[in-house]
C-alpha cells in the first residue's frame, strides 16, 4: 500500500496526534454530578469538590473513544489517499521522447510529441513512464501523475544538436515489471546489438519515427588543430572534414578566425571532403567552419573549435650548467631565455639562482640517492604529481636498464614533498662519457622537463559532445564549469561535454568551444531494427483506490454515531 498525499510516517504520526487529542478531549469532557448540601451556604465548596473538568477520575466510555478515534482515522486515512498498487507482475509502459540531433528537422519533434500524447491517453496512469532522451535523461512523468503534466513540463524542451542516447537509456533501464513495453518516440535508430543485448522481459517498439527513404545529408564530421608541422613554435595546423551523399566545391566550406576569413587548402579523399589551413596563430581565437548546403539536417553543418595560446616560456641559465644541457634548452622552439623574471630555472644542486622559482636542477650522485627526484609542495597530492611527472615528462621511456650498466648503479625515480617544485637529475648522467645526453631522446627529455616545469597549459584539438576530452599532451585535466556555472568534472574521471556550449576553465581565462561531431548521425551509419507498430494491448491492472471507501466508512459510522447519541446510547 502507498499514500498519494502522505509519507507513511506523517500518516502514522497523524493517527497518533489524533489518538492523543482525542484522549485528552475525553477526560476533559464535561461531567454532570449531582452534589447534595445541607444549604445554599456552602455550594462554593461543593463545587470545589466536584470540578466540571479533571484529569484525576477513572477513564470513561473507553468504547465510546475507540468508535471516535475510529471514525477520525478513517477520514485522515482518506485525506492521505491510500491505494494497494497492482502486481508486479502486471505489464509496464515506458515511453521514450528522442531529443538528439535527428529530431531538429523542421516539425519531427511536435510530430513525435503528438503521437505520445495520442498512445499516453490509452494507457493506465499507474502503469506508464514517460522518459526525455536528449543531452541528459529527465523523466517528464512518473507513474500515477496525471498526463496533463506533461504539457507544462515539455514547453520549454526542444531538441539538441547531440548524439542519440537512446540505447544507452534502453541499456540502464530499471523496471521490476514481468513485462516491460518501451516505446520509442524519434527518428534515431537501435541497432538490434542493441535489442539484443536487453532482457527478454522487454519488448521495444516504435512509436514514432523511421527516417524517410530519400534522406540526403553533408555534414561536417571531424574538426581540430595540431601543432604546426612546419615546426615553427606558436602556430598550429587546422583541419575540417566533410562527409556525406552531397558533391562539394571547395567555396562551400567558410572557415573563419574570429569572424575574419582563412584561407584553406581544399583536398578530395576517398571517404569525402578536407580542408586544410596551415600556420595558424594559437593565440586562443574561435574558429568556426560553416557548410554552406541545404540538406536534411542542419545542426551538423557547422562547427567551433577554440585555438590554444602557445607562450614562450622564459627559461634562466645558471653559468655552471653544462654545455650539452644549455644546448639542448636553447634549441627548444618554446623556450625564451632570459635574465630575470623566469618561468624556471636550471641551475646546479644548492645554487640560490632564482629562488622558489620551479627548477630544473643538477645533483651530485652521493647527494641524492635516486637518479631523478621530483619535488613538490607540501600538501599536494604525491601519488597523482609522480603519475603525471612520470607521463609527462616521459621518465617511464628511459633505458634504465643501459644507465645502470654504464654507471653501476640502480637508476630510480622518486617524488617528495619539499618547499616547491623542482626536477632534479644525477649531475654525473650529462657528461659525455654516458650515452644519456648522446641520445636523440635527449633534447626531447629536456622539453618536457621544461613543460612540466612550467606548468605548460594543456590544451585540446577538439573539443565534441559525447566524447572524451583528447588531449594534446597527457595530464591531469583541469576543473571545467559548464553553461549553467556547475563544475562540470569529475574528479578522477574523463570529461564528458553533453551539449554544445562554451565552456570556462576552472583556473584559466581561455574558454573551451564544445561542438556537435558524430559521424553516425550524419551519416546514418546505424541501421535501425525497430519496426513502427501498434501500441500493444495491455489489461487494466491498475492499484485499488481506497479513498472513496474510507470516506464512505467514515460516513456510515458518523450516522451510527449520530442514531446512538440521539437514542442516549452514546454520551
């Protein structure tokens, strides 16, 4: 049994409120005695004796109680709206509203709506689920809500420019129904992988949908920036690709920086259309790629990506570092040296050169036990500072085994909490009797020293709904806030972007331009196993409603009541 109005606990807290005010009401009803006195003298203390309302007198008409706390039950029962909720074994209705990228053509979406509307009026309130499948799930009505709910809850819904979820929501649904009917209201396929992967206890049907033979689509499929190959620190290379059934030229493609036009290489390829603009400035700009086509679907003809900043970072000498070292730094495109105000130093163990500034540094072997030793704040997470250091500076990648032999010792890596942040490596490894510095991982070793060091912001060559966040280097991704200023990551977790937006970073200035890519809506990749049908007959099993029969209790027993107090048989 369930209570519409009321928690179990508030009805029972309400049957015992009105327990105890009915028993109070009880012994402070008004007695009627009769006092024989000697004379009209001392009727002041006859009454003393005798007051109209004690609590000290035996309890009465115990019987008489029971039958009002009755009839006071029944109606506070009925206020709370009781019913005994059909088995489980009865069928159930899940009713899915698709809201992904294929639903934004012109009238799908009110069409889709309107058959729900149309199957929801057949079936029973206690039985049926309405569930929104867009950038998030949302269940629009739950069962036993009136439908008219519906209505007020979808007028502020539209579609989005998102992959289809729906076989993920078919994938965790949850119902302890014997059989589950779910019916799917949009044009995104199901795979039958899909079907077949769910319980044999649910049936999935189609209720509105199915995408018109003649369907014809371009749209733009992959979109991102790399580092530049001509080399040239700064700068990056872009690319935009176009797939689909429609022949292109390359003036039906605009790519623009800021709003500015680009120019772009045009390249045919076997699986469609590329376009390439080379030496572009990272300077954080917005850069857009518009599809100039009229196909069925629009959301995928244009995309954003937000260029990264590349700085140069400022990198300060001590005198006594060795040749083979500074060589290596100065060749570095990224690295500007400099004589004061450093991003990091690279000086030798103990030197005062730059202070608390992150430092590259050069010990003795006899003065530091392990090979390389990473440092950090105090406080800081070691475990998550050592993982990263070891992947971004690429420590795992050192020939350990080559080292130990030329220097007989064992080559380790260790991290520790310090005062701030440092890199420090065995002085003895840059001389040039040990194949360390001869190596051509060498300079590369130093560069992602350097990085680190600098806590060089990571950045992304894309950003897409529906995908993990690809980043150009590994790290540990920062904290993003989302378009309604919520922190939008998971610690510990990959990011996941679930609509198209612009989002801020949690610890930088530079926004991050999350766009709508996904190859199988453009393409329609999925072929779908669903087949549009007939809502499924169903039996009535809806749960007892009791609050007509309590109330009608109630009122035979208040006539009972009424009859016994008018014959005397109830005081």
């Amino acid at each position: 049994m369930n209570f519409v109005n009321l928690s179990p606990m508030a009805v029972l807290g309400g049957v015992a409120a009105l327990a105890a005010i009915l028993y109070a009401a009880q012994r402070l009803r008004i007695r009627f005695q009769e006092q024989e006195v000697a004379t009209l003298l001392f009727w002041k203390e006859a009454l003393n004796e005798a007051p109209v309302r004690t609590f000290k007198h035996k309890f009465r008409h115990f019987w008489a109680y029971l039958f009002l706390l009755s009839i006071c039950t029944l109606l506070w029962l009925a206020f709370a709206k009781p019913t005994i909720e059909a088995s489980s074994e009865a069928d159930e209705y899940v009713l899915l509203l698709d809201g992904s990228a294929l639903m934004t053509r012109e009238g799908r979406f009110q069409q889709a709506l309107a058959a729900l509307e149309a199957d929801l009026a057949e079936l029973p309130e206690e039985r049926r689920r309405v569930i929104w499948c867009g950038s998030r799930f949302m269940t629009l009505l739950k069962s036993g809500e009136h439908s008219l709910l519906l209505a007020e809850r979808v007028k502020d819904l539209q579609p989005e420019a998102v992959p289809s979820s729906l076989a993920l929501q078919l994938s965790q649904l949850n119902s302890g129904a014997a059989h589950t009917h779910v019916r799917i209201y949009g044009d995104s396929p199901v795979s039958s992988a899909d079907l077949e992967r769910l319980p044999e206890t649910v049936e999935v049907s189609l209720g509105f949908g199915a995408m018109p033979e003649n369907f014809t689509n371009s749209g733009i499929t992959s979109i991102g920036a790399t580092a530049a190959a001509s080399g040239e620190w700064g700068l990056v290379d872009l690319l935009v690709q176009v797939e689909g059934d429609l022949p292109l030229k390359a003036s039906e493609l605009q790519l623009t920086k800021d709003g500015q036009s680009i120019p772009a290489e045009f390249v045919v390829t076997d699986s469609g259309y590329q376009w390439w603009a080379f030496n572009v400035p990272a300077d954080g700009s917005s850069i857009s790629a518009q599809l100039d086509t009229t196909d069925d679907l629009l959301c995928d003809n244009r995309a954003d990506i937000t260029l990264p900043i590349f700085e140069k970072i400022r990198v300060q000498l001590s005198r006594a570092v060795p040749e083979s070292l500074a060589m290596a730094i100065a060749a570095d495109v990224a690295v500007e040296l400099v004589t004061e105000q450093p991003d990091v130093v690279v000086r030798l163990h103990n030197e005062a050169l730059g202070g608390n500034v992150p430092a590259m540094e050069l010990a003795p072997a006899e003065l530091q036990s392990a090979a390389f030793v990473v440092s950090y704040p105090s406080g800081r997470d070691g475990d998550a500072i050592f993982a990263q250091a070891m992947s971004e500076i690429g420590l795992g990648n050192i020939d350990a085994v080559g080292l130990a032999e030329q220097t007989q010792k064992t080559i380790e890596v260790t991290a520790e909490a310090g005062e701030g942040w440092s890199f420090s490596v065995w002085q003895e490894l840059m001389q040039p009797s040990y194949n360390f510095i001869q190596s051509r991982a060498f300079p590369l070793f130093v560069a992602h020293s350097i990085r680190w060091l600098a806590g060089a912001q990571q950045w992304y060559p894309y950003a897409a709904v529906g995908r993990p966040l690809p980043a150009a280097q590994p790290a540990i991704e920062p904290g993003f806030i989302n378009d309604s200023g919520q922190s939008a990551t998971v610690e510990g977790e990959r990011f996941f972007p679930v609509r198209p937006s612009v989002l801020s970073r949690a610890n930088s200035h530079e926004p991050l331009a999350v766009t709508f890519l996904d190859r199988d809506t453009t393409l329609l990749t999925t072929e779908s196993a669903l087949l549009e049908g007939s809502l499924p007959a169903f039996t009535p099993a809806v749960g007892v409603n009791l609050w007509w029969w309590l109330v009608l209790l109630a009122l035979v027993l208040l006539t009972v009541e009424w009859w016994s107090y008018n014959k005397g048989r109830m005081p």
